[in-house]
C-alpha cells in the first residue's frame, strides 16, 4: 500500500470522507506540480483538510525531528488544526502551542521533538528564542488565515519567526479573503502558484449566513434557537469566546 493509498483509508476510517472536494483535489494537484502555493478558500470550504494531505504526504519516515509547522492566527483555531492533524497523521507527534495555558507543559512536550507543531505566532516564537524547538530542516510551513495574522498585528513576529527556518522546502499560505496588502517579502511566496476557491461550489458557497442581534425583547441565545430550528440542517456558529461557544453548545 502506497503513502496516497494508506490516507485515503485513514481518512475514511477516521472522518468518514469518501472523497474530496474540489478544492482539495485541485490543491493536491497543483502541490504535485508547484512548490509553494497561496490559496483563497472561504471558511468551511475544507482548507485545513487540503493542506494536511500535502503535509502527510511531505512527511519522511526521519524520527525526531520537527518537519512541519502551521502557524495561525489564534488559539481556537490552533486547537481545531491540531485535532484535524492528530486524527490523520497517525503514529506522528503533534504538538499544539498557544497561549492562554501553562507553557510548563508545553516546555515538556518539546522535550522530545514534534514531527508536527500547530502555533500561535507569539507562543511559537516564545519557543523559538528560548531554544526549544529546532525548525532548521523543516519541509513544509503553512500560514493559515495569514491576512487575519497580519491583521493582529504579527508582522514583526512572524518575521522573526520565519527567520528560524530559512531552508523550508515548501510553503502554503491561506486566506479567507483578498488580502488587502502585499505579503511581506519574508515570507518568500515569489513564484507561488495562486489557487482562487471563494467562487467555487461547496459546502461554504452554500451557506446560509446570519447575524444574531437582538430583535423584540429577545435574548440572542433564544433568537439564536429560533433560528437553527428554522434553517436545519448542519450548522456553525461563530462565538467571541471560548465561554461564549461553551455556553451555547450547552
């Protein structure tokens, strides 16, 4: 059984996907053929899905050594990358870094190398500088929302960081919309292929979009609920906080 063949099965045994999207195709196709790539993929569309089926498929056999990195812009999203990932890269260690927790216990998961670490910018370069984690031979980084990053603020970090993995073999960056300016010479996209997803059909060109607010004397949790049963069907709902999504889940 080939490498293609053994995360086809993972990922059927694992998420249930019987096939992928078009987008996701179309990344695996033009990752085949092109180095480094910028893709514009609405939230939902699977991008997280795509790009770690390029880094499974970049992946060696090498032990302790860090291979791959994804950098975003938050924690929540950190922690949903990283459970995407732990569920397909079987038998690799994954390692998540962000803030807002003990970075005790993330000093002791760094005593033996991730071959995967899913970071917030500033909690990665934190590493960084304190000489925990070596990113000399890595094989693939992925900036994921990299306009939102900017955004926050991170430039400057993100300059650093990547300065800490000047050999990188292959590079992905994502955004869920136009980005507004350059990217920064750094990150060194020159020549990257572009692939433009926003328009094409999916579970996300499909969505139904609402703001939930406050409309006659209703709380938004109950107008919130009115709502999710009129619509059907799957839903996602955005939240601030980390507490705002755990009260509404519950």
């Amino acid at each position: 059984m080939n490498k293609m063949e053994s995360i086809t099965d993972i990922l059927k045994q694992k998420m249930g996907i019987e096939s992928l999207n078009s987008m996701q195709k179309r990344v695996l196709d033009i990752s085949a053929r092109y180095k480094n790539l910028t893709l514009f993929a609405p939230t939902g569309s699977g991008k997280t899905l795509a790009y770690t089926l390029v880094l499974l498929h970049d992946l060696s056999d090498r032990l302790g050594l860090t291979q791959a990195v994804i950098v975003a812009p938050s924690r929540e999203l950190v922690l949903q990358i990283g459970q995407v990932v732990k569920t397909l890269a079987v038998g690799r260690k994954v390692t998540c870094l962000y803030g807002g927790h003990q970075a005790k216990e993330e000093r002791q998961s760094l005593s033996v190398a991730p071959d995967v670490v899913v970071a917030t910018p500033g909690r990665l370069l934190d590493h960084l500088t304190h000489e925990r984690l070596d990113l000399s031979k890595i094989a693939l980084v992925v900036l994921d929302e990299f306009d939102k990053i900017l955004e926050l603020g991170f430039e400057e970090t993100m300059r650093q960081v990547m300065g800490f993995m000047p050999g990188t073999a292959r590079r992905i960056l994502t955004s869920a919309t136009p980005m507004t300016n350059e990217v920064p010479a750094f990150v060194k996209m020159d020549g990257a292929a572009l692939l433009d997803c926003r328009g094409v059909d999916g579970p996300a060109a499909r969505m139904e979009k609402w703001m939930v607010g406050e409309e006659k004397g209703l709380k938004k949790t109950e107008l919130l609920l009115k709502l999710l049963t009129f619509c059907g069907g799957k839903t996602m709902v955005f939240a601030n906080t980390i507490e705002t999504a755990l009260n509404l889940a519950a």
